[in-house]
C-alpha cells in the first residue's frame, strides 16, 4: 500500500510529500541542519523544539531560511 501524497507549499513552491510527514521529517528529508535554519508553517513561527511535533497537512504553507556564514 502506497502512502497518500499531499501538496504543500514550500517556499513558495508546491511540494509533494506522505500525509502525516512532520516538520522534523521534511527537515531531515531537504538534508537541512535545524540549528541553521528558521521555519515559518502558514506564517507563525516554529521553535525548534516543536519540529518533531507538527504534522503538515494538505495546502499548509511552509517557510524555511537556511542561515549561511561568510566574511
């Protein structure tokens, strides 16, 4: 049985992904470190503690910031 796929919108874009994926797993799928990044889920803010408790739903509209050093 495949899993059922929904449509969010991330950064923007539409983003295929499982029903019932959480922010931690969309994070960990993008390859993305949390302590460098900031994440906006239908414009509030996401602590980073709550990552593994949010599950994204069909048309949620999701922001991420990936923060880069330099000099």
């Amino acid at each position: 049985m495949t899993a059922r796929k929904i449509t969010i919108e991330l950064n923007g874009e539409p983003f295929a992904i499982d029903a019932g994926v959480r922010l931690s797993d969309l994070i960990e799928r993008l390859q993305l470190r949390p302590s460098r990044i900031a994440v906006e889920v239908n414009r509030s803010v996401v602590p980073k503690a709550q990552y593994s408790s949010v599950s994204l739903k069909q048309s949620d509209k999701v922001e991420i910031v990936n923060f880069v050093g330099g000099g």
